[in-house]
DNA sequence: AGGTAAACGAGACGGTACGTCTCGTCTTGCT
DNA sequence: AGCAAGACGAGACGTACCGTCTCGTTTACCT
C-alpha cells in the first residue's frame, strides 16, 4: 500500500498553524472549559469543517498542544554526565512544563478524559508520560553507569516507573493539585529524597 | 453573630442525599462528561431547580461527591502506634480512594476547573487535600514520637507538604495519570521510599 | 345555607389594596408579559400565598384590576338628556378606559385568553363589556324616548348590540389595534357615524 | 447595494411550511397559551435552533401565521364593480380570518404585545390591519367612481381609517371580544351601517 | 385568659419553557 | 478535493415563574 497521490485542494499548513496556536490561547486563557472547537475555529479564522478535518475532538486538540508544548521542553535541555545534574534538569524540566498555561490546562483535563477511554490513555502514555519516563530515564542511567555496586543494586530493585512516578508525581502534586509554585530548593529537596529512594531500594 | 432562625419550608434531606447518590453513579458510569446537571435532577427524581438551590454548577457536585468518598476513606482508618503502619495505612487509604471509579472521574475533573477558579483551589485544598495531608502527617507525628534524634532532626527538615507531595502525588501519577494498579509491593516500595526521603533529610 | 362566620384571623384589606396597587402598576409599566404572580408579591411586600389565597391566576388579578377600572370610570359621568350629549360622553368614557396604560394591557390579554376560556368569557361579558352597553343603551334609550317615529322605527330594527359593537369596536380598533389616539373631532365623526347607522336602520 | 449572494447552507423550506403549520396547529388548539417554541418545534419535528433561527419570539410566529392566513383570504375575493358588494365582501372576508381558531388565538394577543412594543406595532400595522385596509380603500374607492356628487363630497371628509375602524373594530369586537358569531344578517346591517356613515359624512 | 382557626411571611418543591450555547454533521458554491 | 459559510438535529445550560407544599408566626374570634 502506497501512500496515494494526493488530489483536490492540498491541506493548508497555515490553518493547521493557526488552529494550533488557536487552541494554545484559548487553553492558556480560560482552561479546559474555554476550549471548544467553534471558539477555536473562530479565532483561528478557519471554518469548523477545517478543524474536524484535522481532530477528531476538542481532546485531540489538547493532545497536539501538550504533545507540542513538551517537544519544546526537551530540546531545551543540556548535556551532562553527572547523574545529580541529570536528576534536577529532569524535574526541572517536567517543573517549566507544568508552568504553562496551556498545559495546565490540557494535561489534567486530557488524564481525566483518558480514564474512560482506552485509546486516549495509551496516546497519552506514549506522547505526554513517555516524555517524563525518558527524562527520568537518563539520569537513573547516568546513576547506573558511573556508581559502584550500590547503584547497580539499585538498579536491580528499583523499577523505573517507581521513579518516575515520584518525581513525575510529586511534581504534579505540587503545581497542578496544590498549586504551588516550586523553587530551586524544592527541586533540591526532590531530587535528594528521590536518590535517597533509589538508594533505599539497593539497600 | 448567630445563625438566623430558618425561615420558610426547610430543605428536604431526602433530595440532598438522592443528589449526592446520583452525583455518585453518573460520575462512576460515565466520568465527568456524564454529569449533568440534568441528569442528576433526572436521576435522583428531582427538579433542577432543586440541585441548583444546593449547588452552583456541576463542578460543587463534584466536590461535594469527593468530599463524601474521602470521609468515608477516613473512618475506616484502624489506630496503630506503629509508624511504619501508620504509613502504610495512609497510602492504602489514598490508594483506595483513588479506586473509586466516582472519585477518579471527579478528582482531576475538580482539579483541572481549580486550575482557573482561586476560591475552588481553595475550596479543593481545604477538603481534598488536607484528607491526604492529615493522614500524611499522622505518619509523621509518630516518626517523630518515637524516633530517636535523626528522626527528630529530620523534622526540622522536611516540610510536611513535601511528603505530602511525595506520596500522594506518587499515587495519582501512578493510578490516575498512568492508570495503573497499586499492589500491595507498590504500597511498601513507596512508604521504603518515603522513609527514606526523611531519613535523608534528616541527615 | 347562610354564609358560615368568619373565623380565624380576617383577610388584610391592606394586602387586597397592595396587590391590585402592584397589579396596575405591573399592567401599566410592562403590559401583560410584565405580570407574573412571582412580581406581583414581591412589588406588594406579599407572600406568593397571599395572592393566590386571592385569584386564581394572573388573568383573575387582570380581570379585577380592569372591573375597578372601569368602576371609576362609570362614576366620572355626568347626567344629561340630551341624547347626542349622551353618545359623546358614552364614547368618551370608553376612550378613557382605553387610555389607562393598565386597562390597555389587562383588557386585550383578558379577551385573548378568554377565547378559549367560557367561564371566562361570561365574567367579561359581564363585567367589562356590560360597562360599555350600559353606556350605550343610555344613548340609545334617550333617542328612543326624545324621538319621533323615525327614531321609534329605528330601536325596532336596529339591536342594542350592533351600536355597542359599532361604537365600542370602532375605538378598539382606533386605540388598541392600531394604537392611535383618539381627539374630540374623532368623538364626533363616531357619534355622527353611529347616529346615522340608528337612523338608516330605520328608515 | 445588492444583496448579498448566499454563503453556506441555504435554509430548508421544508422546515419553514413545518414550522407555519405547527404553529397554526398549536394556535387552533390551544390557542396563545399552547404556543411555546418548544411545542412548535416538537410538532415540526425540527430543532429549536431551526425555530430561533426564523422567528426572535413566539410573536414572531404569531404575526408570520396570521399574515399567511390573511394572504389566503385576500385570494378569495370574487372581483366585483359593485360597491354594495365590494363592501359586503370585505366584512366577510374579515369575518371568515376572525372566524379561524388559529387567527382568533393569535389576532389579540400580538395585538397585545404590539402595546409595549413599537417595532411590532409597526409590523402589525404593516402587515395584519394594512390587510383589512385595502379591502375597506376597494368598497370607498368604488364608491367613489360610481357615486355622484354626494360620494365625491363623502370621500372628502370622512376619512379612510375612520371606515376601517368602524367596519374592522365591529367585526372585532362582535366576533373576538365578545364571541358571538357573525351571520350574513349581521353582515347586512354592518354594511348598511357602514354606508350610511359614508353618506352622513358626505352631507 | 386560653384555645382554635385561619391568614400571613418565607421559601423549598416538582415542573415547564425560556433563549443561548456548543456539539458534530450536512449542504452549497467558490477556489 | 479543500475550504468558508452557515443551516441542521440534538441536547445541556442556567434562569424565571408556575402553582403547591410546608414551616413558624401573627391575629382575630369564641368560649
């Protein structure tokens, strides 16, 4: 099966733009609830058609912006080869994520909607949580290849997931539940009781 | 300032719990996009105007619901002395809460509206939040009870919200985010880790 | 079967007088839309109770406020034999009725309804419309008595309820159909109109 | 300036003949009471949306019906020369609108709502009386050709709408206001009565 | 003086309809 | 084909009144 050649009217790359951009406003400026996709298609100046032709619903628009805004967050990050540093870039990655407006917005909203519906669930799985598991990922690596038998006991126990989890979890907690901001002494504090963790579990 | 005599016909406590049951099933069957305002009138043989008088919007259902399931949470609470089943306990306890098909619907519904809405972040830390937070902190009272002078020492370090974070953000990460089971290996994983968050910064 | 005496605390005359004050006041500012029991009780410092232990309906406060109306109208005429006196004070009288910003929205809504109302109809019949043909008759019975043998003529063929419609409907149809206003050249044109119709009917 | 050419998806006709008869239908039944958007759009097997897009009110609807149905009765005219008739003919034509369940129920009740409302009195005037109008101008125009000098004199002063209250208000207010049935009896006396107006005021 | 019966204010109750909003689908004509 | 425009059936929104009901509180008359 070939892609077939494309006939009619190609789609336009600025209305995929605009409806994106669209849909990022609106997130960042009323939440979830402001998301509709006649407003979107509106301020995109798009007609609604436009927009059903690309998603199938407001959720999917939700998904392309989260799935966008983290792309941007990990091309942000440095290279480095010290485990402590590799910890804290990740949470402070996941930490400049959740500080967007327009993810706040989509990322709990995209999660509870996911709870009924297999198929989001997994896309959210492998577009928005994969991102965090790769993060956290990298610096349980840097942890393995450079510490002693320790580690690698750890290493042994520990599953990944437990990690990211809590950093992940605490992190989400903290900004998207609570609302509260977080400084570099919490992240500090995150990323010792996270290595004390680890540590534990190769006890 | 004492409450005023009620006045007129009072309201029937009939329909106030026929509401809250009708919140309950709509969230559990269908998650937040099956709770309507209509539907819980519907549902609980009630008028709209009935449900309105008691809640402002489908959101306080929500809340109220989530309320509700989280006393309920409390009560079957059993005492120890212990703090390592202290622990233990509060993360079991979050955990089954968690489980309920009508909190989880709720929850980051709830949590997602809060994010736009300053006096429901509130009202949600004030009845949702601190549930968690009690039962974290009872752990930690009887860390700091019976442990020695790290334990004590550690208490002069941690913030309580930091294990809050820790261990309720790990769960919703895990369960509502990710969807996943918790068993009761995960349940000791996480209270290991936790201790040794507090261990650590006890140090 | 006499009356039974009264028992219980009496009936406030202050509330009959409020409510019908509110009643007109609702009629006259906003027309018939503007009249809702809920309005009524509230203008007239009154339960919703109170009204009803009164009327009916909304149309039963409509039928009361244009019979008291009408009442005060009645009593503003002067006495007078002469029979062309007589028709001019008849029309206007019922041009006044007419101009009252309340009578205006009471009378066509109460006639509307009692379109589909017998019951209605009949208390309209006799206490709205009998005002006007009591007005009428006076006419017509002075013309009858001061008249010759044409005019004797006329009373046998022409009816009663013709000149009624005729004069009656004319400024209905002036005043409230078309919404004009009526002067004293029009009073005389319709009295000249309706005095040439006796006539022609007897000739 | 020419108007606009259509854009987007033109409206159905098919709803507008369902909506007319669903609001005739629910008039004729039930009269104004029985006319609720919801009904008609029910009835129609339509969408409310698709009755909100046509008509502002249930008004609207109201005076839409009754110029439909006053156009049905201007088509039923014989084409006469002679003024007795033309005059005769438009009483009955007048009648028979009046005589309709649906026009009875919606006739008063616009008017009604016309007294607070100066955009539909205009509406009403232009559309509903203006009806009644030209069939009174038909008899007194006629009149006037074949009349001698007296006619020529009468058209002189007595004006046109002078006639049309006289003949319209007594139709009126014999049929709507006070429900009676009108029988070609009537209608010979009304026309005669008519006349002899003419030709007082001509004198 | 005390009891009884009805009116009173307040306001909750089950309803109905309102007019608005957004949904996701479907024409229509233009590009 | 894609696209802008916009009508369509559907259905929830939150509000306004409906007419009824339950309260606790007066206010009269009648023992």
């Amino acid at each position: 099966m070939t892609t077939s050649p494309p006939r009619g009217r190609p789609r336009s790359s600025a209305a995929d733009a605009a409806i994106l951009d669209a849909t990022r406003d609106l997130l960042a400026s009323g939440g979830w609830n402001a998301l509709t996709v006649e407003g979107v298609a509106a301020r995109a100046g798009v007609a609604k058609t436009t927009v059903y032709r690309r998603f199938a619903s407001r959720t999917d628009l939700a998904v392309a912006v989260l799935d966008d805004l983290l792309d941007a967050t990990r091309a942000a990050l440095d290279a480095t080869t010290d485990p402590n540093v590799a910890v804290r870039d990740a949470i402070r990655a996941c930490a400049e994520a959740y500080r967007s407006p327009a993810a706040r917005g989509a990322y709990l909203a995209v999660i509870a909607a996911a709870d009924h519906d297999p198929a989001l669930r997994e896309a959210v799985d492998a577009r928005v949580v994969d991102q965090a598991r790769r993060l956290v990922m990298r610096g349980l690596g840097l942890l393995l290849e450079q510490g002693g038998t320790t580690a690698v006991g750890a290493a042994a126990v520990i599953e990944t997931d437990l990690l990211l989890d809590l950093v992940a979890g605490t992190l989400v907690h903290r900004m998207l539940v609570r609302g509260q901001e977080v400084d570099d002494e919490f992240i500090d504090q995150l990323a010792a009781a996270a290595l004390a963790a680890v540590r534990a579990a190769g006890a």
